[in-house]
C-alpha cells in the first residue's frame, strides 16, 4: 500500500475508495444521519441513566467511539479532497494570469476552464 494523496490516486479516474467516501460524506452531511446520531446519543443517555449493566454501558461507548472514528476518517477525506481540489484551482488560475500576460489564450486557459467545480471529481 502505497501513501498518497487521495487525489493522485488511480489518475483521472475514481476509484472504489473514493466513491465510498463521496456517498458516505454526502449522508454524513444529511439530516437522516444527525436524526440518527441524536438517537444514538438519547440511547447511551437511556442506558446509563436507566443503570442497565456495566457491561451495556460499555457497549454504548463503545458505540459512540466507533461513530466518531468513522466520522474523523471521513472529515479527513473530504478535508484533503477539497485541499487538492482547491490547489489546483490556484495553479490553474495563476497558469492563466501568467499567460495573459504573456499573450493570448492557451492551454492554460483550457486548465482553467478544467479546474472549475474539481472538488466534485476528485
């Protein structure tokens, strides 16, 4: 396995992973997912202030631990997508001054048109 960006990973193309992380990320951001993290945290409030055994409350914490790792891996996914997507925004828009500067449109100007809305491909 090798370590890198999640951007220059497979090329052009998305991979599983990154079609995974999309779809998880985008019911993250949903309103089902925060009904369903209120129910979470209500159940772990049941389980602990009903005094059910050590061992529920265990598991309930347990719960909770899960959903907040999965949670942090998904943040820190879309965090760097949206980091290289924003990069090569920059670049694409400074490829392009310098070449209005020095002329006309070129293939700067093609990168530029590119980099528009990248985040949502990356």
């Amino acid at each position: 396995m090798t370590m890198q960006h999640p951007a220059d990973r497979g090329g052009d193309k998305r991979g599983p992973f990154e079609r995974l992380a999309e779809a998880a990320s985008t019911f993250t951001s949903s309103p089902l997912f925060f009904v369903l993290c209120l129910a979470l945290v209500a159940g772990v409030v049941v389980v602990h202030v009903a005094g059910f055994a050590l061992k529920w409350q265990v598991f309930a914490g347990e719960c909770m631990t899960a959903v907040t790792l999965l949670l942090l891996a998904l943040l820190k996914n879309s965090e760097l997508r949206a980091e290289r997507a924003v990069q090569r925004k920059l670049d694409a828009i400074a490829a392009a001054l310098l070449e209005a500067q020095e002329g006309g449109p070129g293939k700067a100007h093609d990168d530029l048109k590119a980099a528009i809305r990248m985040e949502e491909e990356i």
